[in-house]
C-alpha cells in the first residue's frame, strides 16, 4: 500500500443488545413514572422523596410554603451521600476500592450510631405518654442525617468501585482524619445553609436532596445487578459502565414507581404524614 494512500476508516463500533435492552427498559420505566408523578421539577422531587421517606410536615424543613421532599433528616442523609461522592470525586478517588483505616471506619460507624439514638428518640416522642431522652428537633436531626450521609458514602463507594472497575484504584476513598475533616467543614457549610432558609438555597438543595436518593439507590442496584448477572470488574471506561448503571437506575425508579402507586393508592394523596408534635 501506498504510504500517502489514506488508512481505510475504522467501522463504528457496535450497539450490544444489552445496551438496547436497558434503554428500551428504562425508556419505559422512566415515562411510567412521569405520567404517574406530579408535574413540574419540584413535584418529581417530591415524588422520589415520597417512595423513601415518611414526609412528615413537622419533621421536615419549608421553601417558602413549600414543604421539601424529604423530611429534615432524610435531607441530610442524601445531602451527605451528595457531597460525599462529589467532594472523593474532586480528590481524584472516584475510583478509590479500598476501605479507609480501621480508626476511619469506627468513626463512620459511630456517625450511624449517632442518627440511630437520635432517629430512635425522635420515634418515641410519637407515642402518647412514651419517655424519651430529648426534645427532638429538625436542626438536630439535619446534622445526624448528614454524618449518617457521609458515613454511607464512605462505607459504601469503595465496594461499589470495586464491583463496578476492572481497573479500580489501590487506594482509600477516605484516607485520614484530615480528609474527615474537610469533609464536616463542608458538611457543616451546607447544614448552615439549610438553617437559614433561605429559599434561593433551599430549593437547589431541595432538587439536590432527591438526586442522592436517586444516586444511593442506582449505585446499590446496580451492584446487585452486577452481582446477579455476574457482570461485575468489568467495566474499564465510563462507555463500559454504562450498562449496569442504566439498569441499576431503571431498577431504582421501577422502585420509586411502584412504591409511589401503592402509597398513592392507600393514602390519596401526595402529601406526607401529618402529626400534632415534632
């Protein structure tokens, strides 16, 4: 061959069945869920938010007049998930595989701890005449939701990049307590915003509550998915990701979707719980 005669171009590489298959599902499931959803942005919200969390008025914090679609605690339980995987992707560890120091993981520990006996406290108070330890308050519960937030982050992602990358990173996605504390500084940035309620904040934060739910529940079903379909270290690019982090959002909004028709179903109404005290 002539070394001026231009190389033959390379073909287009194929479409798999299985990325067919996924799109077609989660295509369905997807216009499923936004015929049988509330309309408008902020009403997709509230739909995600009411498949997972009890929406409690009381219990939960207000854009304006406008409840947000996750009660306080569960604000800041997917805003930590939120920030977390942000703050470890901007570090470089998005494909961090090992666990963090033992010290580090006792301290994640103890943050779920923490929004146990404070989730605890605050059930007790809804029992007539039933002794609990403290008022509860939604300052308090933002806080334990968001350590509780960060602590899944930091438990959960690691083993999440070690069944999704073939090439995952032979490092920590938390490597010290340095790291920890930037985190809470940041955490404690976001929780401050939240406080003051301010609705030109809340409301991205509001819409940003409700992705974490979206993300948490993709990046568990789409292990599982893995796991199940034996698919799992596979992945080298983000194009080979695609596959198992499709299904595993087709398979979280088929959750959200079935979940909202039977709440729906039983209760009439899209709204939230509603008790005398918080």
């Amino acid at each position: 061959m002539d070394i001026l005669e231009p190389a033959a171009p390379r073909p287009a590489p194929k479409v798999r069945p299985a990325v067919w298959l996924v799109l077609t599902a989660l295509g369905i499931v997807t216009l499923s869920w936004l015929l049988n959803s509330p309309e408008g942005l902020s009403g997709k919200a509230d739909a995600i938010g009411y498949a997972i969390c009890h929406r409690i008025d009381t219990r939960s914090f207000f854009v304006g007049n406008i409840q947000m679609p996750l009660c306080a605690r569960c604000t800041g339980i997917y805003l930590g998930v939120v920030l977390g995987i942000v703050l470890m992707a901007a570090a470089g560890r998005s494909r961090a595989g090992l666990s963090s120091p033992v010290p580090l993981i006792l301290t994640l520990v103890a943050f779920i701890a923490v929004m146990g006996v404070d989730g605890v406290n605050s059930y007790l108070t809804l029992i007539p005449r039933m002794p609990h330890l403290y008022q509860p308050q939604n300052w308090l519960r933002l806080i334990t939701g968001m350590l509780n937030g960060l602590a899944i982050t930091g438990l959960v992602f690691p083993i999440f990049n070690q069944t999704l990358w073939r090439n995952w990173e032979q490092r920590p996605t938390l490597a010290n307590f340095r790291e920890l504390g930037g985190l809470l500084v940041v955490a404690a940035v976001v929780v401050g915003i939240v406080l003051t309620g301010n609705p030109v904040a809340l409301y991205p934060l509001a819409l940003l509550s409700s992705l974490g739910v979206l993300i948490l529940l993709t990046i568990t079903t789409s292990m599982i998915f893995m796991l199940a379909t034996r698919t799992e270290n596979r992945a080298r690019t983000w194009r080979e990701a695609f596959v198992p982090l499709a299904a595993g959002l087709t398979l979280s909004l088929a959750a959200i979707l079935f979940i909202d028709v039977m709440r729906f179903a039983l209760t009439g109404t899209w709204n939230g719980f509603s008790f005398p005290s918080v």
